[in-house]
C-alpha cells in the first residue's frame, strides 16, 4: 500500500529508533530501528488505522498533503 498522508520521522534518543506520527490519523505513529523499517511499519499501522475507522463507522480524513513546514 502506498500512503498519501504526510509524515513527521525523527529520532528518539531515549528510545534508540526512529518514530513517525501520521498528523492527519489522530494517535496512529509506529517505530522501527532503521528509517526504512519505521516507513513501513507506518504503512502497516495506517492501513490499520483506515480498516478500524471503517469497521467503526468513523470518517476517515482525505489527505491533505503538506501540512508543516520545517
């Protein structure tokens, strides 16, 4: 699968691996210990996310693209 929405990857110092928040899915962020472990990790946890909202009836948000400027 392959996301629209934007997301934030950083490093977490405390915890030893990246971690990336999906901004546009309230509370849907995973990890990895490498970059790319972490990107798809997320895919896995939003295609997650998306099927829940579904199941739950809640709607889901159209991607927004660009959403913060560094």
């Amino acid at each position: 699968m392959e996301s629209r929405y934007e997301l934030i990857i950083y490093w977490s110092k405390d915890d030893q691996r990246f971690i990336v928040e999906v901004p546009e899915l309230p509370g849907c962020m995973a990890d990895g210990a490498s970059y790319q472990e972490a990107v798809n990790n997320t895919e896995t946890i939003i295609a997650e996310w998306l099927e829940t909202a579904q199941v739950l009836g809640r709607t889901i948000p159209e991607p927004a693209g660009r959403l913060m400027y560094a």
